[in-house]
C-alpha cells in the first residue's frame, strides 16, 4: 500500500482561530477536502490574531490531533528558530507548505529551515501579499525585504501558489517571470449552503448591508464610508461592519466619517466574530459591499453567495463580470458614482425582483461548490496530478 505524503504547513494563526480571517479559512478548507489523500502536519501559534490569550483547551508545544490532521501550537516563549528546525525534522516531511511571506516564524525561518532538510517540494502561499494595493501599506519596508530576498536567492528552487492568474502576475511583477507559480484556486468549505429564507425581507427605499472584513486601509473601509457620505440616496440604508481593528488612527478616521452621515443612512460597527457565527449573521442582511483594495480570493465574498447575498465589490478580486450573471457588482475604485448606481439599484430593488436575483446567487454559489477542477488543482500543488 502506498504511503501518503507527508505535508508539513507552517501558519500564523489557524483554528481554533478565526481573527485572521481569510488565510485561516484557506488553509482549513484544503487540509479538510484533502486530509483523506495526503498526511499534514501543521505548526502554528497557540493565540489568534491580536491576541496574546492561549486558546482554551490547547496544550502548546506538543503534537497533537485536531479537526483530523496533526497540530503543533508553539508558545511564544517557546518560538525560536531552533525549536521551528527542531519541530520541523521531526515530521520529515515529503513537502513543505508556507504561508505567508513577512512572517518571522512561519515564513521567512521555515523558508530557511527548508535548506537543510531533504524535501521534495516547498511551496510559498502569498496570500494576496503581492498585490499592489497590499504592497502599499508599509511599502517601504516590504520592496527592501523583496530587493533582499531577490539579492540573496530566498526563494531559489522555490514554488509559489497563487489562487488565480492575476496573482500569478503580482508575483511575476515582484520576482521576476521565471519564478515558479502554481495556479490553483482556493477551495469553498464542505459545508452545505445555508437556506436564503432567512433574509429580510426586501422594501423599496431600504437596504441592509454588511461587511465581514478586517478595518483596515486593505479593505478599503474609508472608501466605502465615504461612497455613503458623499451620495445622496433616497431611502434608509443600514451598513453593518464586522471585523478587527487593525489600525486605531484608521479607524478613528473612519468614525469620524460616519458622524457626518445623514440620518438615512446608519452605520453600526459589530465587533469581530467566530468564522462558524459568518453564516448566520449574513441571513441579516440584503447584500455585502467590500470595495477592498485586493483579495487573492475573498471567502467572505464566497460565503455571501452561499448565504444567497448578492456583493458589490471591487474589481481587484477574482470575482469578475458579476453583473452579467446578475449576481453583484465588481466596479472599478476609480470611479466611485459606479459604486453609488449599484448601491442605489438595490436600495430601489423591490422583493420580487430581488428574489430572482437571490436565485440567481444561489445558481452561481452552487456552480462554484461543484467544480472538480478547483480539487485536481490543489492536489496538482503536491505533485499529485
């Protein structure tokens, strides 16, 4: 019998986990629909993002098995680069999976750790780092360590995984064309479709919007206040934010906007929430609006089709040409009144029409579940396909 290759995958944060959002989500899904197939073993910290609470229940600095695969949680006392190396050659693994690209401890040591140990494979996840609008926050420092890195040869006979073309580029941009790029999308959670019956009902002149996505200049928050001050719209729009506070001096401007709001327009921060509460929480509401700066994937974005919400979102995602299957909008930031017509087309929309257009979502969120090609992909990122 064949023996299943071993993956070690080094992270951040990951479950029990869900204040990173995105990267934690990504790599939940693919070690979930393949767990089966392939053997991983996973080192990461024992506290979630912005925190310094160690999860309850966990014990650090011992392998153990969770949610069916192989964890490490390392203590922050414990987090050093010989005890990584030490973790590391233990598992002698087949292949190495890194996410990441700034991190100290999971992706710049294990990058170098992955020298001295005989692996048929390292694969570098960017995680949307090298889109432009990311590599503007901190700009200065994030070009030095790519100028670095190039100098030095870091990513030398090193594969990256990218979630679709575009990202392919950004890499291509930054490391030069002949940088190895594996193109493979990310998988949806196995979880089934929430029924859309729990959606508000849609009135004429009122909309509910949401947002799931860390407030932050990444995510555009301000942008998206501002398309609210700076329209005038005949109805009541309620706009929900959910997610952590990266910046306090961002944020603080972002309040400061939403005190200029006229009175037909309510804007409420949430708090963060667990990934497992997204779902339920999204029943709430009419349509997500995220004008992000850049998502190599966008789970959130995902999410609210499987919750049956249309999205108004930018361009810079791989989520393209919504429009035409009547599912949302992907609008380009440069021209802000495009953000405003889509708002307004919905705040005017009545239920009967907004029910064709949930069903609409419905059909495409269920095209997207179905794809076998989006699996073959991952499986491909370990030299299987």
């Amino acid at each position: 019998m064949k023996t299943k290759l071993r993956i070690l995958i080094t992270i951040d944060w990951f479950l029990p986990g869900y204040r990173a959002g995105g990267p934690i989500r990504s790599c939940a899904n693919l070690v979930n629909h393949l767990k089966e197939e392939f053997d991983f073993y996973i080192i990461t910290r024992n506290t979630d993002y912005n925190s310094t609470a160690p999860y309850p229940g966990v014990t650090p600095n011992i392998w153990q098995q969770r949610y069916g695969v192989n964890l490490y949680y390392f203590s922050s006392d414990t987090l050093a680069y010989n005890s990584l190396k030490k973790v590391m050659k233990e598992v002698q693994p087949d292949v190495i999976y890194i996410n990441g690209i700034f991190s100290r401890y999971f992706s710049i040591y294990p990058l170098i750790i992955s020298r001295s140990l005989k692996v048929g494979r390292v694969i570098v996840a960017g995680r949307g780092m090298f889109a432009p609008g990311a590599r503007e926050v901190k700009g200065g420092k994030k070009q030095l360590f790519f100028k670095i890195a190039r100098y030095v040869g870091l990513y030398k006979s090193i594969f990256f995984h990218a979630t679709n073309e575009m990202e392919a580029a950004h890499i291509h941009e930054v490391l030069g064309r002949h940088t190895p790029v594996i193109v493979a999308s990310n998988l949806a959670s196995k979880k089934r479709m929430g029924g859309f019956s729990g959606n508000p009902e849609k009135k004429v002149n009122q909309l509910w919007l949401v947002s799931f996505a860390r407030i932050s200049p990444e995510k555009n928050t301000y942008y998206g206040l501002e398309i609210l001050a700076n329209n005038k719209f005949d109805g009541e729009i309620t706009y929900d934010l959910y997610g952590q506070i990266n910046d306090s001096a961002y944020w603080n401007s972002c309040q400061e906007l939403i005190k200029e709001l006229p009175a037909n327009i309510q804007v409420t921060y949430r708090g963060s929430i667990e990934s497992a509460e997204v779902p339920a929480a999204m029943q709430q509401y009419h349509a997500l609006f995220l004008p992000t700066k850049g998502e190599n994937f966008g789970h959130v974005i995902l999410e609210s089709f499987m919750a049956g919400l249309p999205v108004i979102i930018s361009d810079k995602t791989p989520w393209q040409n919504l429009q035409e299957s009547e599912v949302g909008f992907d609008l380009p930031l440069e021209q802000p009144m495009l953000f405003r017509e889509a708002i307004n087309s919905l705040l005017l929309m009545p239920q009967e029409k907004f029910e064709k257009m949930k069903a609409a979502v419905g059909k495409y969120a269920v095209a997207i579940l179905q794809d076998e090609a989006t699996l073959r992909a991952n499986r491909a990122l370990f030299g299987l396909e």
